[in-house]
C-alpha cells in the first residue's frame, strides 16, 4: 500500500489503458465483419469474412460471433496478400475448433490449437493451385460439410447399440516399470498402489 501511494497512481489511467485495445477503424472493421457472413442453421456454423486486421481483432470478431445463441462452430478470417488467416472458435460438442482448423488448411497451409480456440493460414498459392474455381468462403463451407458428413455422432446418454456382433477390447498386461516396495515404503507398512484395474 505504501509502494502504491509513494507511486501516485492514476487509476483512470490503468483502467484505460487495460480496455484500450483497438482503434476506431477497427470497431468499424469489426461491424462490417458482422454483416458479411454465412451461415448453416442445420449444423450451427457461421463463417464471417473481416478485412485485414491485427489476429487479435479477427479473434475478437470471432468470440463475438460465437456468443450468437444460434452458433455453435464459428470461422472468422480476412485476406492477407498471401493467403488467409483463420480465427476459429467452437462450442459445439461434436466438432473441436482445433480438428477443424487442422482439416481446413490440409494440404493448402496450417492450423490448430485448443478445443476452443483454435486459428490456422491457408497459403493463397496452394490454395489457388488446388481450387483455381472456388472462392475461400465457399471451400470453407464445403469443408466444414464435409468434415461433419464424415463421422457419425454416438451420444452414450441417448444411443443404444447392438454390441453383440463387436469385438470386445481386452488389455492386454504390459509391464511398464516397477519398484521395490520396500523403498518406498518401510517393511510391514501398509500401501494402496493405485492400477487401470483398480486399487
């Protein structure tokens, strides 16, 4: 307290200086970005086209879009001279945001991150050669179809299954390591080894 009086903060000022994050032209780059966008209602994505922007602010863009309470699976990006930058933001439990970064850039650039958060580049000339004909937003929809089209959804509180005809897992024992008990524990002192069969 008394470093924080010898100081003389100014409070106001921290506290601008802690929300002062973006300019003016970037509220405006990010409410243009708000009304360009495509939208699945079967599936609960969006996709929103920004105009070049610091990453920050097409991640905020993005985190906004997600707080839409009919989106679950978002994919936020702008064009930079050599190719796109994704922002990608999920809720949705069947979809991660890092599987779908990283399957949105194969073979055309990079992606991944967290199961929230996730971002990703596609290369303008990769993606060129491999679809002279399609616009980035439509391979993105595409994509995105074609990733949920490619599993199916089991939810073990909802779906029964005949498992009769399956093969049961069986594990098979594999020594890892092991110790002395004896260093670890004085002899004639009980000790509870913990194992994946049980205590």
């Amino acid at each position: 307290m008394d470093v924080m009086e010898d100081m003389h903060i100014l409070e106001y000022i921290v506290n601008k200086m802690r929300n002062s994050n973006f300019t003016i032209e970037e509220m405006q780059i990010a409410g243009r970005a708000m009304t360009d966008y495509l939208y699945n209602e079967e599936k609960r994505f969006a996709i929103v086209k920004a105009e070049p922007c610091d990453p920050n602010l097409l991640g905020m863009i993005n985190d906004f879009t997600l707080q839409v309470d009919k989106i679950d699976l978002c994919i936020t990006y702008n064009e930079l001279p050599n190719g796109y930058k994704l922002s990608v933001r999920s809720c949705a439990k069947d979809m991660t945001a890092n599987e779908l970064a990283k399957y949105v850039t194969s073979g055309i650039g990079n992606g991944g991150g967290h199961k929230n958060k996730a971002g990703g580049f596609i290369n303008k000339g990769h993606f060129l050669k491999q679809y002279p004909d399609k616009d980035v937003r439509d391979y993105l929809y595409e994509r995105i179809l074609t990733l949920y089209d490619s599993f199916d959804v089991i939810d073990a509180m909802q779906d029964s299954l005949d498992i009769s005809k399956m093969k049961k897992y069986r594990h098979i024992p594999v020594t890892i390591g092991y110790v002395f008990s004896t260093e670890v524990a004085p002899k004639g002192e009980t000790i509870l080894v913990r194992t994946l069969e049980g205590d």
